[in-house]
C-alpha cells in the first residue's frame, strides 16, 4: 500500500487552499519512487486515482457541495482508476434536475477552484438525468463515458443512473456497432497494423484502447466493473485475463515514461524517447551488438505484446457478437453446412465438429487454414473454434513439423489459389505459422531502427507474399503491367513464395542474413518434397534478392558493361524472372512511399536489356561501335525533317562516344533540336518534359549552357530550392566547352509540368543562376526533419577506379540532410573535380550517392589523390551533419 500524508492534514498545517497544489507534487514524487523502488504499476495507477479522490472530496466539501443532492463521478480513465502522471481528470457533476441559481454559484466555485489550486487538467461536464439521456442518444462517447461513471462523492442514489441512461438509449447491438465501426476508423488512422515505426501506444491497434474496448461492451451487456469479473461470467478465460492484465501492466510503465519524459499527456511512442525509454526496461547496450540493438529489442517486445492485445480484442469481441448480439436477431436461424469429419461453416465461418478435434488429429490445425485458404466463400473462423486452436498450436514440435501428411498440408496453404496473404496473416496470428516455422517465430516483432523499413520483418514479409499474389489481379497488372505478365509466366509460384518466406527469416541473428536464410530455406524446401534443382533455385534468390534493386540504383544501367555482367551473374531467363518479381514486390513491401515510377522505371529498363542480352547470347560481346552508329541513325531519323544532316553532325561531332552509348536516341534528338534551335545564343538553354521511359512524377531537365566548375552545385541547389528531388544526372562536356546536362528529378508536389506558371519560374531560377555559377549557390536553411534527428548515420566514402571509364567512382553513404547534392557538387568543385555522372538514392534516413568523377584534364585520380579527397569529404559532410542537427 502506498501512503502519503493525508490531505486534511497537509491543508490545516499550511493554512491555505493552494497548499493542495504542493500535496499533489509531494503525492507525485513518492509515486515516481515507489514506481521506481519496483511497486507494480498497477498500484501506483490505483493510488493516484485515489489521490485525486481525495482532492476533489476535499474540495466538494470546501464550496460547500456536500450540502447539495448533486453527485460528483469519475468518467473516462478516471472513471476506471487508470491516472497516469499527466492524465486529464475528467469529472462530471450530475442532478436530478436543474440546477438552482444557488447551485449553479457553488459548481461555478468548485470548478474555479479546480483550476485555481493547479496541477489538475480537469475536464468537467455539469448535466441533469435528463440531459444525460438526451446527449447519450446521439453521441457515442458520451455513452461510452456514462458507462465507466464512478460516483466519488454525493447523492448515493444517482450511482445507477449513468449505466441506466446508456442501457435505454442504446441497445447491445447498436452499442456493439457503434463501438466496432469506432474502431475501424479508430484502426484506419494507425494504417490498421500494430508495427508503426512511432506507434501510439493508446490509440492504435493492439493499444489500451483495445483493452477498454472488450471493457465497454461487456461491461455495457453484463453490468460489471471489472474485466475479472466476465471470468466468473465464461466471456473470457483466467488465462487470456492474465495476458490482458500483463499486456496493460506494459503498456501503463511505457505511458508512466512517455508522461515524465514529455512533462505533458504524451500517448505516441516517438523515436524522442525509444532509446531512453528502452534503457528504463533493462533494455541496454551489449557487447558486440550494434548501437540500435536495445531499442529493436524493446520494440519488438512491444510489437509482440500489441499483437497478442488486439488477437485477444478480436476473438474476445468476435464471441459476444456471436454468443450475444446475433442469436437475438429477429427472425435468427442458425445456417450450418457440414464440410467434413472436422469442421462444419457455422453462419458462413468454420467451426470444429467437437472441442477435441485438434487433440484428437493435430492435421486439422493446419487443415482448417487450407479450407480458409481454399474457399473464397469462408468468411473467418468462429470465435470458441480459435481459442482451441490458439491453444493447439503451442502444442506443435518437431514431431509435428516432420509429419508428412503436415508437410504436404502446409504446401498445399502455399499454393493455394485464394487468400495466401490472409491466410498466412491468420496463421501469424494465431500462433501457427511461427511454431511451424520457428524461425519466422524469432523474426515476429523485429524491427530494424531506421525510416526505410516501415514495418517489422514479419510483416514485411507477408506483405511481400501479398504483393506476389497480386501480380496476378487484373487491376494491379494496370500499374504493374511487366512485373505482372512476368509473373503471371512462371511454372513454380510456390517457388518465389518460399524464397519470399525465407529471405529476411535470418535477421537479427548476426551474420549475412541472405546466407543464413538460405540454408534454413534448402531444409525446409528438401523436407518438403522439392528436387535439388528447386531447393537451389530458392536459396539463390534469398542469396541474391538485393542485387536487382542494388544494381537498378547504385549503377550506371545504360552502360553496356553493366548490363553484361548483370545478366551473366543470373545465367537464364528464369533466374531473371523470378528475380524480377520477387524484387519488385520487396520493394514495395519495404516502404510503399519510397515506391515510384523512377525506381520502377530503373527496374524494368534493367529487366529488358538483361532479357535481351541472355536471350542474344552471354558469350556474345557488346559491339560499342555498331551500337554508336545505330543510336546514331535512330536519332538521325527523328531529326531529318527539320535539320540537315551537317547541322546534326556537326553538333554530334562535338561530343565523345560515351554520349551515344550511353543516352537514347530520343534523347539525343531531343538534346540536338534544342541546341540547333537555340543557334549563337551564349544564355543558358533549360527545358523540361515527362520523362519517356518512366511515368509522370518524373521530370527530364536539360540545361544546355557554357562549362563552368560550379556547374552542378548551382544547378541542384537550386532543384532543391524548387521542391524538386534529384535522382539521377548525366554531365557531358563537348569539346568547346559548353555542358550537356540531364536531370531526372521527382516532383514533390507533382505540378511542375502541369503548372505553366510553376515551370517559368523554375526555367527563370535555373536560367539566373547558371548566368552567375561564378557565385557559390546559396543552400537552403532548413531545419532538419525531426525523425532524422535521432539517427547516427556514420558517413562512409568510397573512392574507386572505374577502368571501362577512366573515372573515379565516389560512394557516399550519410545522413540525409536538406541541400546536400549542391554541399557535395561544391566540395568537388572545390578539389578541382568534374562530376560526370550521379545516382541518388535516399533510403529513410540515409543517403547514398555515387559520383563518377575525374580531375579537370579528364584523367582519374592517382590512389593517394583519391585517399585524400575520402578524408576531406568525410570531415566535411560530418561537420555539416553536426551543423545541421544544432539548427
């Protein structure tokens, strides 16, 4: 029991009303040390309530309420005894009647004084009976509210009345609906998934609200004041009461420590206060483990506990709608089709002949998920027939996972026509899938600590398996129209979906997760009937799901070379396309926002010329120079009407042979009209339009204009300035000194080329500021976005030589931070280089570019000459790290 000095007491020694301010900090300080000395938090919850009882008990009797016939309740968290440090008091004053003038002076007094002694955040609702019952009707919280009344002090007899109003106001239907439909919108604002990088912990799926949820509607139904109490009344098991109550225990010390970290009502889980938040667990930094390890432990912790909540919230409120609100439909009658010696459709779900079948034959544990899987016209399982299976499942072993006729059930879920995704989800769920899979057990939860990978790896995971399946749907093939008909081609679809399965299942062990999933995926596919030849062709796309998107972002694809090796890396065409799928669906899986027509245009550009080199031939080299002349010829025919060919040559002849192996003949063509139209003209050319082989969030920029050293700073700088991200640059410098640039960028808001007035003013800005490079461009100042804040990115710069090009290759990985591609291009400028070609890439919070550069006589960097210029980037992007982050 937790004691502090009695209010009375402590008011009558300070002679003053104000003293219950000190009271309540004093209360506050031996709660956060009980807490601290390892009382259990539901205690310290109970006693604050208490505490705050005592307070307003205190204060009704000052003003003189305690001579009313009024009643003081405890609604909301309040109502419960659930006060965490900076919870709201909320408190409503109810009558009989309406209030007399002289009541209506004393309620006015107790509010004031509410807020005059502070340290209260009081919420406070005055109502009659009657106004009770009239704002129940229509509003649900205030309903929801009325149920949790708790009478603190006063009038004993209107105790009953706030659950009488909400009993003849709404029924156990309309009150289920309204609750239901509450929480799908509820759920809808939290992306209907517990694995939020920043979840919050109260409102989002499998929160405290969940917890209150089964709460309100058994307590509106059977009239108790306790969960523990529907123990007595069979609605939930000892068992699922003692997660319930651990899982809230949890979720209360995280609030307890979000409150005092924040010093204000603070509900989201930011990553502001993971890592600390991580340590006040246990959660700490071990040896040999990487610095995030701690958090990723706690959240994952998390995760598992937020899962099993909203499981429990699920089946718990699945039951009463089945056991409660549906029998007593009008003209109800139970509809049951008979499926089998195990299961029956019981109202259109599945449901076990008797208690005992999963005891009885442990198959149909997973024989019930391939009815699910099966049959298009199941709608879930019935809510008593789960409790026996979430039971059952802590019952599979090794015994169980080596059974034949198991194993082939198992393949059967996997290539099954219907619902994969939603059938492996409801194996997750409930415990199936990652007993059978232990591995895929061990993953349930991770996360990884950055921005790039939005959800933990198991639900990373099936997401991918989702996006696979719906490469087959007519409406996705619309935006996914090669990836779906490559798909739509393979023999094996089981194939990808297990090496989908397996191909993050080793993270968080230590070690390259790509080869040790490999090697649990070849067991698993050995014992599960797959020829030698299948399982290899599994584990070498878990080996190797990276290297399609790596080589689409980190290299030059247009380059022959690179596409040569590419394809002699895959060997065939089957290689390739299971690649090409299961890449595709990673990606999305990963990040959808990250996910856009420029990354999917780089994807498939890879995926034809790879399919056009294997099908050509891998023994067959690259003609560089038949390959010049047909772009030439190609470019030559799209510019024959309105130019000569000398014109054309001579513009042409200006530029080196990487130009024409390198861009396509539209572009070439689009590049020469530009030149020849704009003639003598020394300004800046700058023009604009969609980009051809992508779609229409990216923008192609050509900027045609004398060579100057800070040519690139000052044009991406001033990308920056125009919300434009940069993704890729291509810089050539003709003979006589003029640079033929070409940008690809993404628009943040998407009306560069729809906004005519928008597109002048960004052609205005590039045109002024290229006419004045001589200047060093202006970076933006902008505060670095708070998320990126808590990320130590250790910047890392590669220098190499590219031998094909005769160029230096710089990869930069670091922190991503507002005007860092014109930071770079200055630092280059400054070391007296010239940037040829860029690829940009911004994963979550980390950047990673690669620059193909070469000192000013076109010649590469000697090694000592490269190793200095590593060490003077690094030292520089760090300071300007660290500047950023104290803006």
């Amino acid at each position: 029991m937790i004691n502090t000095s009695p209010l009375l007491n402590y008011v009558s020694s300070h002679h003053d009303i104000q003293a219950i301010n000190q009271w309540r900090t004093d209360v506050e300080q031996q709660l956060q040390e009980a807490f601290e000395q390892g009382h259990p938090i539901r205690d310290i919850v109970r006693a604050r309530s208490n505490f705050i009882d005592e307070a307003l008990i205190f204060l009704w009797h000052h003003v003189g309420l305690d001579k009313t016939d009024l009643g003081l309740f405890a609604v909301g968290g309040y109502g419960r005894r659930e006060m965490l440090p900076y919870s709201d008091v909320d408190i409503m004053i109810l009558s009989e009647e309406d209030l007399s003038e002289e009541q209506e002076k004393i309620v006015t007094e107790f509010i004031s004084s509410l807020w005059d002694v502070g340290n209260f955040k009081p919420g406070v609702s005055v109502r009659t009976i009657r106004c009770c019952f009239e704002q129940a009707t229509n509003d649900l919280t205030v309903a929801t509210a009325l149920i949790e009344a708790r009478l603190i002090i006063g009038n004993q007899h209107l105790a009953k009345w706030p659950r009488r109003v909400v009993s003849q106001t709404w029924t156990d239907k309309t009150f289920f609906d309204a609750k239901m439909q509450e929480q799908a919108k509820r759920y809808a604002q939290h992306n209907n998934t517990e694995s939020n990088l920043e979840p919050d912990i109260k409102n989002a799926p499998g929160g405290i609200r969940d917890i209150n949820q089964i709460g309100w509607i058994a307590k509106r139904h059977f009239r108790v004041n306790r969960i523990y109490d529907l123990v007595h009344l069979g609605f939930i098991s000892e068992f699922e009461l003692q997660i319930l109550e651990q899982a809230e225990n949890f979720l209360w010390e995280i609030r307890h420590h979000l409150h005092r970290l924040a010093k204000r009502d603070e509900n989201r889980l930011l990553f502001d206060y993971q890592r600390e938040i991580a340590a006040k667990f246990g959660y700490v930094k071990e040896e040999g483990k990487h610095i995030n390890y701690p958090i990723e432990q706690f959240m994952k912790r998390y995760y598992r506990t937020a899962q099993q909540v909203s499981t429990l919230n699920e089946m718990l409120l699945a039951y009463f709608n089945e056991s409660v609100i549906t029998p007593r439909l009008p003209n109800y009658e139970r509809q049951i089709e008979n499926i089998n010696d195990h299961f029956k459709l019981v109202d259109g779900k599945l449901a076990v002949q008797h208690h005992k079948i999963f005891s009885e034959k442990p198959s149909a544990i997973l024989e019930i998920f391939y009815l699910l899987a099966n049959r298009p016209d199941i709608e879930g399982i019935r809510a008593r027939t789960l409790r026996l299976l979430i039971l059952a499942a802590k019952r599979i072993d090794q015994q169980y996972r080596d059974n034949p006729e198991h194993q082939a059930l198992f393949m059967a879920i996997i290539r099954s026509p219907y619902r994969l995704y939603e059938t492996l989800l409801s194996m997750k769920r409930y415990g199936v899938l990652g007993a059978y899979i232990p591995a895929f057990g061990q993953i349930m939860g991770l996360m990884q600590y950055d921005l790039f990978h939005i959800y933990t790896v198991d639900a990373h995971t099936l997401l991918l398996i989702r996006n696979l399946n719906r490469f087959k749907e007519p409406e996705f093939a619309k935006d996914y129209p090669v990836v779906s008909s490559v798909f739509q081609r393979l023999v094996r679809r089981d194939i990808v979906y297990l090496a989908a399965l397996f191909h993050d299942i080793a993270k968080g062990r230590g070690g390259d997760h790509s080869e040790l999933g490999a090697v649990d995926a070849i067991d698993f596919c050995r014992a599960h009937g797959f020829t030698e030849r299948e399982c290899n062709l599994v584990a070498w796309l878990i080996q190797n799901h990276l290297f399609m998107s790596i080589t689409a972002q980190k290299k030059d694809i247009s380059d022959p070379d690179v596409i040569q090796n590419f394809a002699e890396k895959l060997g065939d065409m089957e290689h390739l396309d299971y690649l090409y799928t299961l890449t595709v669906a990673d990606i999305n899986a990963t990040n959808p926002k990250l996910w856009n027509t420029w990354r999917a245009s780089l994807m498939r550009q890879l995926y034809t010329h790879a399919r056009d080199v294997i099908r050509s031939g891998l023994d067959r080299p690259v003609d560089y120079q038949m390959l010049i002349e047909d772009t030439k010829f190609a470019a030559s025919e799209l510019l024959v009407n309105d130019f000569s060919l000398d014109e054309v040559e001579k513009v042409w002849q200006e530029l080196g042979d990487e130009y024409f192996i390198k861009e396509s003949a539209d572009e070439i063509a689009w590049h020469t009209r530009a030149i020849l139209q704009h003639g003598d003209n020394p300004a800046p050319i700058v023009l604009m339009r969609a980009h051809r082989k992508a779609a229409q969030d990216a923008v192609q920029i050509f900027i045609y204009t004398q060579d100057k050293p800070n040519l690139f700073a000052t044009t991406v700088a001033v990308l920056d300035r125009m919300n434009l991200d940069v993704q890729d640059a291509r810089i050539i410098t003709a003979t006589k000194a003029f640079s033929l640039d070409t940008y690809v960028v993404l628009d943040r808001f998407g009306t560069l080329l729809t906004d005519p007035e928008r597109e002048e003013t960004v052609q205005e800005a590039l045109v002024n500021a290229l006419s004045h490079s001589d200047k060093y461009p202006s970076l933006m100042q902008r505060r670095i976005p708070r998320q990126l804040r808590h990320f130590d990115i250790e910047t890392t710069v590669d220098i190499t030589l590219n031998e094909a090009l005769l160029q230096n290759m710089v990869e930069i990985a670091t922190l991503d931070q507002p005007g860092l591609l014109a930071r770079v291009g200055g630092l280059f400028m400054m070391q007296g280089l010239d940037i040829h070609s860029a690829r940009i890439a911004t994963l979550g919070e980390r950047a990673e570019d690669i620059f193909f550069v070469t000192k000013k006589d076109g010649t590469p960097m000697t090694d000592e000459e490269a190793s200095l210029l590593a060490t003077q980037l690094k030292a520089a992007l760090d300071e300007a790290s660290n500047q950023v982050n104290q803006h």
